[in-house]
C-alpha cells in the first residue's frame, strides 16, 4: 500500500474558498433559494427512481442477510475512514480542540477498537465531532447560495456542492489507497450508507413515498437541519414548521 497526499488537487479549491471568504461575512440563510426548481425536481425524480429501484431493495437484502452487529461494525470502519477529512476540516475551521479530539478518536479505534470494528471511542466517553467542507466555507463566511439537488448524493446547496467535490478529493481513499484496498474501502462505504438507508428507512420512505411532495419535503428538511446543525437557528423560513425537525427519527422514537 503506498502512501500519496492529494494537496496538489485541494490546494486550488482551498485558496478559492477563501478568496470567496475574503468577499464578505455572509448572513444565515433565511426562506428558500431555489432558482434551479426544475432542473432540482428533474434530478430528485431520477434519484427517487434510484432509490426505489436499487437503493431500497439493496439495504432491505443486506440488512435481512447481515447480521446487525456485523453491519454495525462495517459502519464503524467507515466512520473512522471519514475521521481524517474531519481532522482536516477542524483545522481549517480553526477548531483546533475538535480536530485534536477526532485525532484521539481515530487512534483509540484504529488500535483498541480492532481497525475500526469497534467504536471503542465513544464507549470511552470522547465525543465525535462530523464535519465537512461545506461547513468550513460556512465558518469562513460564504454564503450558502441556492438550494440544489446532486445526482446520487440528494439534496445540497451550492455551497455545500463545492464542499462535497472538496471532500471527496480530501478523501484518504485517494491517497492511502490503490488497488484492492481501495476497492475494499469503497465497498465498506457503500455498505454503510445501506445500513444507514435500512436503519431509517420508516422515515425516510415516508419523505420519498407518502408525502404530497416529496421534492418539497426533503428540501424542507435539508435546508433546517443543515441551517440548525451550522448554528443558523429557526431555518423553516416561509414554508412553516420547528426550527429543528429529526429526519432520521424513527416513528416508534428510536
């Protein structure tokens, strides 16, 4: 397994970032920006299809066939494979105390948590703290701009666009691995976005498939959760409704 340090490909996004930052401090987002509605809806519609033709029956069968503490440790793996754009990102965002902490995370659970099998971390108490680019173009001060949903990976905003393609070229899959390892981490990825799809499923088939407008419904949610999650507040703007709502809240409260 060799070892190469992508920088050369984030570096330009990086310096871009901020150059954006250096503009000016922008406002928390209010309402919905949503210009691109038809293109957004076109797109929803084909991830829609996605997920009831591939995505659905995928994590029904895997959560069926695995056992859940198995699934639960594949998950745990692809926790800590995320840790070091986590890592990153705090650095960026000058959250020296939480980059330390993932640090800590990923130690214990790469050594004590058996490579990642156990989450050894947060049986001991340290908490884990997720975070991405767009987040750090946020505490940078670029504005959120509008409202888009991206093929495969579901509702965005622009913002949060161009942080999702910096992440994924931050991403320790392409500097740490090649060839079957590569290939293996990937998989250990794709497995735990179908548990996290199984896991929720109640919820999110009712987003999907029982509200009036499904498109409107995760578009609600994203922008308040995502608004709430980056300290934005009450984020339902003038579609109504709490200024948190848990889209990933079982209907039984789990």
């Amino acid at each position: 397994m060799t070892v190469k340090i992508p920088l050369i490909r984030v570096l330009p996004l990086v310096v871009a970032g901020a150059l954006l930052a250096g503009c000016a401090a922008a406002p928390a987002s209010q309402g919905v920006n949503d210009p691109l509605e038809p293109m957004n809806r076109a797109v929803h519609g084909v991830n829609k299809g996605l997920d009831r033709a591939v995505v659905r029956p995928a994590s029904k069968a895997y959560a069926a066939v695995v056992p859940e503490p198995l699934r639960q440790g594949v998950s745990n793996v692809a926790d800590v494979l995320e840790l070091p754009g986590d890592i990153a990102n705090g650095l960026l965002q000058g959250r020296i105390d939480r980059a330390a902490t993932n640090t800590l995370r990923l130690a214990a659970n790469l050594t004590l948590g058996l490579g990642g099998l156990l989450d050894f971390a947060s049986a001991a108490g340290m908490p884990e703290y997720k975070t991405d680019f767009g987040e750090t173009l946020a505490v940078w001060g670029v504005g959120e701009g509008p409202y888009v949903e991206l093929p495969l990976a579901g509702p965005s905003t622009a913002r949060d666009a161009v942080g999702t393609v910096v992440d994924l070229a931050m991403n320790p899959l392409n500097g740490l691995f090649e060839g079957d390892d590569r290939t293996a981490a990937m998989g250990v990825a794709v497995l735990s976005r179908l548990n996290d799809r199984a896991r929720y499923s109640g919820t999110i088939d009712s987003i999907l498939y029982e509200s009036a407008d499904s498109y409107v419904q995760a578009r609600l949610l994203y922008l308040q959760n995502r608004r709430f999650a980056l300290g934005g507040g009450d984020a339902a703007g003038d579609e109504g409704g709490d200024a948190f709502i848990d889209p990933y809240e079982d209907s039984n409260g789990q």
